[in-house]
C-alpha cells in the first residue's frame, strides 16, 4: 500500500492523486516562495514550471508578479485538472497554459525567460533531454532555477551536497554557465536549488 501511495508523488492519479497533491502543496509552499524568489523573475517575463503539481508556486507567481505568462508541464492528468481549478482567473486572462506531458518530449511556441522545477528534477525519466530541451527553449541569458528537497528515507544533509553537485554539473552539461548553488535549512532535510544562466 506504502509503494503504491508513494507512486502517486511521481504521477499524481485519481482520488489518491489529488491527496498527494495536497501534500506536495503544504510541504512545499515554503520552498516554492524561496525559489521565486531567486529566479529574479521580471515583469512581462514568459516563464514555465516543470512540474506544477496542484499549482501552489503558480498561484504565488501571479500574486507577485501580476503581469507575467506562466506555463506549466506535469506528467499527471490529474494535477492538470488541480491546477487549473486553483488558477482559473490566470487561465480566463490568457496568462496561463497547462501541458500534460514529459519534460524530455514537450514543444512549445514560446522561449522563456525563467524556468523552474521544485521536487520534481528527481522524478524526470530523461534528465540530460529534458534539460536539452529547456535550454533549447530558454531565451538568451535567460535563468533556470531547480530545487530539490530529499525525501528518501535516509536522506540527509550529504544527500543534499551531493545532489547540489550531481544538478550544477549536469546544468553545465546542457550548455548553461554561471551556476550557483544555494541552500536552505527546512524541515525535514537541507533544500538546495541550484541556478544557471543559458
């Protein structure tokens, strides 16, 4: 039953889908705010969210950045369907679009300004893809912030350091520079996200 739930982090379906979405958004609104805070982001900017989940980082956006276009990709359907009942004045103002689709497979006809992922990057199938694909899409000088909290059972402040390093060289990888690392100390364990420049 545990591993079964646990599944529905990944791709959130159904009814238990919807329960786990509520838990992502309580245990991850402090480290939404902080992301957002670093990505710098500016008015009018085009932005995309890797992993939106039940749209908590979305709605926080347009509260502090009223006039920016946001779109989101997430594997899940039912995420979507969250997402969109939280966000509807920003989809009924055309300053949102939704996508149910895999990072390393998605298109668009925009180039974006900011792009960020919050506990999601662990969960990509294809990461050097899927940060193909984001660099391909990210305008000139463009900023790209990732953060990630563990959530193994044995996760700790090494697992933490590790990972910064494992995100900061597969970034550089990908063809962005200037990455920077930054930490936060939350419950339950160490946050890093780590940001780079295209």
């Amino acid at each position: 039953m545990f591993s079964f739930f646990s599944k529905q982090f990944e791709k959130p379906e159904g009814l238990l889908g919807q329960v786990a979405g509520k838990i992502m958004s309580i245990e991850n609104q402090s480290i939404n705010k902080w992301t957002l805070a670093l990505l710098t982001i500016q008015p009018e900017d085009q932005v995309l969210e890797v992993g939106f989940g039940p749209g908590f980082a979305i709605e926080e956006a347009r509260k502090r950045f009223p006039s920016i276009y946001i779109d989101g990709v997430d594997p899940s359907e039912t995420m979507k369907h969250t997402c969109e009942n939280r966000n509807k004045a920003l989809i009924n103002d055309g300053r949102l679009r939704l996508f149910v689709k895999d990072i390393a497979e998605f298109t668009s006809d925009k180039q974006y300004d900011r792009v960020f992922s919050v506990n999601n990057y662990p969960l990509w199938p294809n990461r050097q893809k899927g940060l193909a694909v984001l660099y391909d899409l990210m305008k000139r000088d463009g900023k790209i912030a990732i953060t990630v909290q563990p959530r193994e059972e044995d996760a700790d402040e090494e697992k933490t350091k590790n990972l910064a390093q494992s995100i900061s060289g597969e970034l550089e990888e990908a063809g962005f520079s200037g990455t920077a690392i930054h930490y936060k100390d939350v419950r339950p364990v160490l946050t890093v996200c780590v940001t780079a420049i295209k």
